[in-house]
C-alpha cells in the first residue's frame, strides 16, 4: 500500500473510531434528535453541494426507493439507538459491541442463502466472536443496562443490513451522493423532533465541540477520506481499517473520558476483534484446473458489502 493509502488508512481509524467519544459527551446536554440532527445537517451542508456539483442526479430520483430504506436502517434508525445508548453505557463498551457488525453480517449472509461455504476457522470466528460479545455484554444484563445493549445490537444489525442494500439496490448510485442525500433526508426527518427538544440553555462548549466534530469531522470529512481510501487502495484492503475503530474506540474513552480499561473490556476485544477476522476470512483461491482435469465450473457469488 502506497504511503497516501497508509494516511488515509490511519485517518479512517481515527475518524470512525472516535464518534462514540463525540456522542457520550454530546448526549450530556443535548436530546437524541438534537444529536442527530446536528450531525446529519452539517454532514449534509458539506457533502450535498459536491454531489450537486458532480450532476448524475437522476440516478437519485431512479433510486428513492432504496435510498430510503438505506438511510433508514444505516441513520435514521442506528444514530438514534446508539444516542440513546450512551445514556448509559460507556463510549468504550458500545464501540466493542458495533466490532460484532461483520460477525452478524456473515450470520445473515448465511440466512439469506449466500453460496460461499463456511469452513472450520470461519465458524470457529463466529462463534469466538459472540463468546466476545457475551463476555462484555453479560455483566450488563440487568436494569437499564439491558436495554442500552439491545439498542446497541440493534445498530450492529442495521450496520449490517445495509451494506445489502447498497450493494444489491444502489450500485448504479455513486458513493457521494448515497452519502449526501442520505444525510439530507436523515436530517430533514430529524428537524421536528431536534426543535421540540431544543434545549433551554446553551449547551456548554466541550458538548458544542463534540457536536461540531461529529458532523463536520466524523462524518462529512470522515465520508470524503473513506471514498478516497476506496479509490486509493479498493474495497477490501479499504475496509481493514474496520478492525482498528474498536481500539481507537476504546482508547478514546479511556484516555479522554476516564473510563476503566479493565480485564473484562480487554478479553471482549480480543475475541470479538479475532472472531471478526477470522469470520471474514475469505478461502484461498482453489488451484487452477491441469490439462487433466476439467474446469470447475462457476458458481454466483454475492458482492462484498462495505461497513459503516
């Protein structure tokens, strides 16, 4: 990898690593739509006149539909849950359970009826990882612990969902625009709810920061350094960095926050981040066929799904 796509690596680690800090101190004041929204407007203010400018907009109007249902099981839903969430969890604990997202895509990539065969170390990697998500989530299963958890797993499955629909539905849609308007649309169905909930006094500045940097930072730049991590290095070694967010996670909120690192949160990062690797793993590539032998023949295959 080229020294450009090492920096836009390690930016991508950083910038998706740290939003559970932003919302932890952000929900300390201010309401969940108010989050939300603050971090969808400014997201859509910045990305939505690049892809005006880029054109191709009928191929918005074309995929409403879908964008729709993107928007809604990828934002509209999960950055609400997740607010809430971090009411009462730490920004650490609920940065390792979305690490469970390629674990529970591999699962529904299996319901769903995908062709590629699991073998022992891809089981082996799912269920190391769900021992990783009971680990850090079973000490928590009582009150309103429970609930923020749930909330939490329900994220990872939307996490999970839609990356499906944009690899089966909006292909034909660039990755900017998917971006953008998606960002609009969440922050237009948010803008009721942030004004009922506006909040009496002026929030402090570490919570406007931390609102200012979810969506400038954490999304419209983060949006603008994935697409070119993309294109740097391609999908698969792009999303790599996908591992890494778990720790940068971790230790933001322990650096920052004061947040205990204990032997708990440290044994559920190593199962989860090792079973998501090796759940992911994908197959060597079988030997080519000898003058002998006749060509296997081709089998469909779904297309790799990208993660938020």
């Amino acid at each position: 990898m080229s020294r450009r796509g090492w920096m836009l690596f390690a930016l991508m680690s950083v910038l998706w690593g740290i939003p559970y800090l932003m919302i932890k101190v952000a929900v300390e004041s201010v309401s969940v739509p108010m989050v939300v929204f603050a971090r969808t407007a400014l997201g859509a203010i910045i990305l939505l006149p690049l892809a005006v400018r880029a054109g191709r907009l009928d191929l918005v109007r074309r995929h409403w539909r879908p964008l729709l249902l993107f928007t809604a099981v990828e934002i509209l839903g999960p950055w609400a849950l997740l607010s809430d969430a971090e009411n009462r969890l730490t920004s650490s604990m609920t940065g390792l359970l979305i690490a469970a997202v390629p674990i529970i895509g591999v699962l529904l990539a299996r319901l769903a009826g995908d062709a590629e065969r699991l073998g022992p170390v891809r089981w082996a990697g799912l269920l190391v990882g769900l021992a990783g998500v009971g680990v850090l989530a079973g000490p928590h299963l009582g009150g309103g612990s429970a609930w923020a958890i749930g909330e939490v797993m329900l994220v990872a499955l939307g996490y999970s969902i839609a990356p499906v629909i944009a690899t089966r539905r909006l292909q034909d849609l660039p990755s900017l625009h998917m971006a953008a308007f998606a960002l609009a649309i969440a922050a237009l169905v948010y803008t009721g709810p942030a004004i009922a909930t506006w909040p009496e006094t002026m929030p402090s500045g570490r919570v406007l920061v931390a609102l200012v940097a979810l969506g400038m930072v954490c999304t419209a730049l983060a949006f603008i350094v994935f697409f070119e991590l993309i294109r740097e290095v391609g999908t698969s070694r792009g999303m790599v960095f996908t591992y890494v967010n778990p720790a940068v996670a971790v230790a933001a909120g322990v650096v920052f926050l004061d947040e205990p690192l204990t032997a708990t949160i440290t044994a559920s990062f190593v199962l989860i981040l090792g079973g998501s690797i090796l759940a992911t793993a994908h197959r060597s590539p079988e030997p080519a066929p000898t003058s002998d032998s006749p060509a296997p023949r081709p089998a469909s295959a779904p297309e790799p799904a990208s993660e938020h």
